[in-house]
C-alpha cells in the first residue's frame, strides 16, 4: 500500500502540487488523468523523489517518509520499493535491451549476474522481446524501448510501478504494443499509478480514476464515476474535449 | 667531403636509445592515470558547485594553464624540499631532502598539470551524458556513487576518450622536459649518448623517428579502444533497412 498525505511541490514561485492526498492499496491500478501541466507528472516523480517535494509524508507499507526530513536512506528505501516507467524510455544507450533489465537487479538488489541473466530475459520474454535481448536501444523501436523500459521495471518486483506517460512520445502504431503489456502486469495484480492521456485505455484497465487541475486532485472515482458521471465542471469539459468515442451505456 | 650527416647512424643508434623508452612511457602513463584522478575531482568539484573547494580548484586549474610547463617543474623541484626542510624545522622530523628520487617531480608536475586540462574535458564529457539514463538509476535506487561509477563515467568515457588520447600523446612528447629534473628518460639520454661522437643531428633525428612511432601506435590504440566502447554503433541492423541506410549515410 501507498499513502501520500499532504503533498506540496513548488518551483520557486510556482506551486505545482497542492496539498495532494491519495492512497493506492495492494494490486490496484489508478490512473491520473488531466491537463497538460496540472503537475500529474511533477507528483509521480516526487514519490521516488526524482523531484524534491516541500512537504507532506509519503508511505509505503508501514514505513513513513515525512518529506521535509527525508534522510538519503529514506530516498533509497523509497526508490528501491519503487519504480518508474518514463515518458521518454530513458534506457542506457550503451547497454543491450537484457543489459538494461539486469542493471537494476546486479547493481541494486546485489543478484549475482548469471541470476540477474535469466531473470532479465524472463521478463523480456515476457513483454514479447524474446528476440530482441542483445539489440541496443538505438536498434529498437519506439515502442520496443518502452517495453523494454516496462521489463527493468517489472524485473525489480518494486511494491508499485509509476508510469509516467509512458506512450506519449510513441507512434500512434506502436501505442498498442506497449498498452498491452501494462494490461498483463495489471493483470498479475501489480500496484500501479499511471499518468496517461489515452482515456479509454485508462477506463479499461483502471481501478480508480484521479482527475487532476493546477496541483490537486479535483475529482477521484471508479473510472465509470469518473468518465460516465463527472461530478466537477473541470471534469466534464476535459472530458468533453478528449470526446471518448463511448461515452454512452451498453 | 666529409660526411655531414650519418644516415646509418640515425637507425644503427635507436636500439640504444630505447632502453630509455620504457622510462618515458613509465612516465607519462603514471602521470596520465594520477592526472585523470585529479582531473575527475577537479570536473566533480565544479560540477557540484562545492563551496569553498570551487575556488581552489578553479585557481589551480587557472595556474596550470596560464604557466608554462618548464616553470612549473623548476617550481616543483626547489619547493618540495623547501617545504620538506621547513617540515623538518617546525616538527623535528628527519626527511632527507637529497633523498626524493627525482622522478616524483616529475610526476607530480606532469600529473598536477595534465589534471588541469583533464578536468576540463572530463567535466564537458561528463555534463554531456543523457540525463535520462542517470535519472533511471536514480529511479532504480542506486547510490550516487553507482550512478557515477555505472552510468555517468562509463558515457562519459566514449566522450572525452579522443581528447584524452590527445592529452597523453601530449604528455609523451612532454616527458622531454623532464631533464631539467635531472630525470635521464629518451630525449636527455639522446643528448648524452650524442656528446661522444657529436652527431646530435642525427640523434635528434632518431628521437623525432621513436617518438613519432610511438605517437601513431598510441593513436591506433586509441581509436580501437573508442571504436570497441561503442559498442551500440558497432552492428548493422539487418533487419530494418532504413536504420541501415542511417547507419551508412553516418
């Protein structure tokens, strides 16, 4: 489980996340959702502290971070529990797709490398890149670097997995690949929060919607609350503007 | 006529005069790894922006290049064991300073001023690598030290390795100074050898012959070192030909 209370994060004078309150049990999937620039990617990216939130406390099971004292160990905790699937793949453009998902693993969790191997190309077979384990990155495509991205992530058994957009700089063709594999880890009863804009795969797959305005959560439900009968005025015209292809009853 | 210049000599003497050459390697390749040390901390320092370290390395590295190589080796050799005399005055100690073997001037000052330049290429090599790759080992939870020794240094090796490689060629070539630290490497064993017959036309002939091999075999070394670090451009995709086509044109 992960509990965030009270969540501030400016940029100088810039107050990118209000006072964000949002608990996330065991294998669920919440999908945040809202305009570009409401701070949906700046609050993921303060749960591993990749930004440095102001204040509020962040918890992961029963251990609690009050942010404005967070040591470099709590960082580490935090991080090593966690992990981040990025908008732009993010890879190590010098290591091999198998590489890259045995990083982690070797580097951090201290498996030895023949372990770390197998439990790589486990995860690539997984995400349907059994032929592409010694590819690097550059000889991949878009969407084969995500799910490569999507393995390392897996491969850590991390107590949630943050996507953070993870097809918006996809061709629209390989969007699917790439939505798919989420869709089976979400499946396995993984813990996830995801920051995406592809508003019917996000009703599909997600166990609570979190509509995001200027740094606080403004509306929060099960996807059909949300998407079928917004309750915020925000709400429906972001809504209204996405136009979701079904917004009707079956 | 008499003969003015001895072309046998100039090759019948180099066997002579490189057993002088492992001294002139030794030499230049100690001072390169102390100096890539120093060159390391120095870029890490201006890097980090450390207070109060900041200032010093900045004026060291202002020193080390604004003097000229000759100066700093004269500096070095009258003010070690000054300052070991006034070590020996202030705290009763007993250095020897007849003692220092000559070639640690050497060192030290070949080492301090290559550092110089070094930081600089290091600290470029090293602001240039993708920021998205130090980010995903932040997000995996290594350390700040894992990240500079996995991610940050390996990238920024491919980087500054040409620039590097020039800086050694450099230092070999520099190594002729070091006579005046009364260090007997190949360029002042040349000029002793010379003084029994006078041909030091012709031994500078033989001299400027070694050090140019030397010179292109270290250039080879090089370049097949940065073509074997990168790894990921080694390889034509054969299966996508327009990555091929890429590749070519590159």
């Amino acid at each position: 489980m992960i509990q965030i209370k009270g969540l501030h994060k400016k940029f100088g004078k810039h107050h990118v996340v209000k006072d964000v309150n949002l608990t996330v049990e065991d294998g669920q999937v919440i999908a945040i959702i809202g305009p570009s620039g409401s701070g949906k990617s700046t609050l993921l990216r303060c749960i591993d502290f990749l930004e440095t939130p102001q204040s509020g406390v962040i918890a992961l099971d029963d251990f609690t971070v009050d942010v404005t004292k967070a040591s470099k160990r709590d960082i580490l905790y935090l991080r090593r529990n966690t992990a981040m699937v990025f908008q732009q793949f993010n890879l190590l453009k010098y290591k091999t797709a198998v590489e890259n998902v045995m990083e982690g693993l070797v580097t951090v969790q201290k498996m030895n490398e023949k372990e770390a191997r197998v439990t790589a190309n486990t995860y690539l077979d997984h995400v349907g890149l059994h032929d592409r384990k010694d590819y690097y990155p550059r000889e991949l495509s878009g969407g084969q670097q995500q799910r490569v991205g999507i393995a390392r992530a897996l491969a850590l058994n991390p107590k949630v997995i943050l996507f953070d957009e993870p097809t918006s700089a996809l061709d629209p063709e390989m969007v699917g690949e790439v939505l798919a594999v989420i869709r089976a880890a979400a499946k396995e009863g993984r813990t996830m929060i995801i920051v995406s804009h592809e508003m019917s795969f996000v009703r599909e797959i997600a166990d609570r919607v979190v509509f995001f305005e200027e740094g606080s959560i403004v509306e929060e439900g099960t996807p059909e609350e949300v998407f079928r009968q917004p309750k915020n005025e925000r709400t429906k015209q972001f809504l209204a503007r996405v136009n979701l292809p079904f917004n009707y009853e079956i | 006529m008499p003969k003015l210049f001895d072309f046998e000599l100039v090759f019948s003497q180099i066997p002579e005069i490189l057993r002088y050459l492992p001294i002139t390697l030794e030499i230049a390749f100690i001072s390169m790894i102390l100096s890539l040390l120093i060159g390391l901390a120095t870029a890490l320092i201006k890097i980090k922006q450390i207070p109060v370290l900041r200032r010093i390395s900045a004026f060291y590295v202002s020193f080390m290049r604004g003097t000229p190589i000759i100066v700093q080796l004269y500096l070095t050799f009258y003010a070690v064991p000054m300052v070991l005399q006034y070590i020996n005055y202030y705290y009763g100690t007993n250095y020897n300073t007849n003692s220092i073997p000559p070639i640690l001037f050497v060192l030290l000052t070949f080492a301090l001023n290559e550092g110089a330049y070094n930081s600089e290429s290091i600290r470029a090599a090293i602001q240039s690598v993708d920021r998205g790759g130090i980010e995903a080992g932040h997000a995996m939870g290594m350390t700040t030290f894992q990240t500079l020794r996995r991610i940050i240094l390996p990238e920024a090796l491919i980087v500054a390795l040409p620039t590097l490689g020039n800086s050694l060629i450099g230092l070999i070539k520099g190594t002729s100074l070091a006579f005046v630290c009364s260090v007997v490497e190949m360029t002042a064993a040349g000029k002793l050898l010379a003084s029994r017959n006078f041909r030091f036309f012709e031994m500078y002939v033989s001299l400027a012959i070694i050090y140019w091999v030397v010179t292109i075999v270290l250039e080879r070394l090089m370049a097949h070192w940065e073509k074997r670090l990168k790894v990921n451009e080694r390889r034509l995709p054969v299966d996508d030909p327009n990555q091929r086509l890429a590749q070519e044109i590159r």
